[in-house]
C-alpha cells in the first residue's frame, strides 16, 4: 500500500504525508504522541474519512481490510453473532471449527450465546480482535487495542499475530502507545509528530538508536 502527497486539514490541525510505503506481508508500527495524526491516518486508509484517493492499495480491495480499535463497536446480538458478522458480509461460509478455535482463542468458547454487551470491556476488547481476524484479511489496522489487554490476552494475541505471519503473512499497521508491543512484533517502525512522518526504520533504527530530537523527546516519556 502507497500514499502520495495525502493532505488533510482538520481545524488547526494538519496532516501531511509526502511518501509512505506499507510493504505487503510485514507488521509496521505507527508511534507518536497523542493528537499527532496516527488514528486519522487509519480512517483515511480505512475510508472513515473521506480523501481524494491519495492512497494506491495495489491489489487490496474493501473485503480485504479490517480494524481493531480501542473503543470496539459490539453488535446488540451474541458473542457468536459478533464473531461471525465479517463471515456473513463476505458471504464467507461459517466453519464450526474455526468459530471454536477463535472462540477459544479470546477465552469465550462458554459465552457464545451470551449478550456480546453483557462481557467486560476486555472480553469485548478480545471479541474484537477475533472478528478482525477470523475472515482471514490481508491488511489488518490494530489501533491501540492491544493496550487493553491483560497480560494472559496480549500473550496470546501477539502469539497469534506471529503465527498468522508465519504460515501466510499479511500486512499489519499496529499502533500502539506502548512501545513493547512495538518492540516485540514490528518489522518497521514509523514516528509520526504534528501530522508529518518525521522518521522510519527499524526497532534498532527507531527506539534503540534515536537521532531525531523529536523522537528522543518523545522516547523519554513513551511507555515501553
């Protein structure tokens, strides 16, 4: 996926990436203080907001793309319901095996039938997740919902993220405050500040070996 000379103003605030390259089959994480751009970013790739097609997604189509966001929209109906709504949009036959292997996944293979709104806000965080995935996409967008997950969910759901790049790996955008999620599943890291990419690279290039004053500041004070 490519973006070219992508502007947006929103108020006082402006977003301005010249250049960006998201390889195909990678995980990139996308860093940055709060209000710096990153989450609108991710409506403009995802269409949320409007934009004059600055984005070239190759072969990627809508089916293809999905997101797991910080504040997850839960459906009146069932935990079941909730999992399988992205199979149903695709007109993707549900497979019982794959419903019980997410189900267990996300630790609500005994909630399938309760009110999705009823479960906690973690297990709502990780129904989401499951959602996202269960379709098989080929570019996923995590913002910021991995942040919400206790220990034992984040272990599993970084494990799974892992997995599916090992057996057919597909295109991530995580963001995340929390630069350990970074550190341990990115391939490239992209520091945003004031709507502009100031620097890519590596997890070394990035948070180990910083040279941008804007990004040491931000390093100093970012949770790891």
């Amino acid at each position: 996926m490519k973006i070219f000379e992508l502007h947006k103003k929103f108020g006082d605030f402006e977003l301005d990436v010249k250049n960006l390259v998201f390889e195909p089959g990678c995980i990139h994480g996308l860093i940055g203080p709060n209000g710096c751009g990153k989450s609108t970013l991710a409506k403009l790739i995802l269409d949320i907001i409007p934009d004059n097609r600055k984005i070239d997604f190759g072969s990627l189509s809508a089916r293809d793309i999905t997101v797991a966001s910080q504040k997850p929209y839960i459906m009146r109906d069932t935990v079941l319901e909730n999992l399988i709504y992205p199979l149903k949009l695709r007109n993707i036959p549900t497979d019982e095996d794959k419903i019980l292997y997410w189900l267990n996944l996300c630790g609500l293979e005994k909630k399938r039938t309760a009110y999705a709104r009823s479960l906690s806000s973690g297990q709502q965080q990780r129904l989401s997740l499951a959602r996202a995935l269960i379709f098989e996409p080929k570019l996923v967008i995590i913002d910021e919902s991995l942040s919400n997950l206790d220990i034992d969910a984040l272990e599993t759901f970084e494990s799974e993220i892992l997995r599916i790049q090992e057996a057919s790996p597909i295109t991530w955008i995580i963001i995340s405050h929390q630069l350990s999620h970074i550190q341990r599943l990115c391939d490239k890291i992209y520091f945003m500040d004031n709507g502009k990419i100031i620097k890519s690279g590596s997890v070394e290039e990035i948070l180990l070996n910083p040279q941008e004053p804007e990004l040491i500041r931000y390093l100093k004070y970012a949770r790891m």
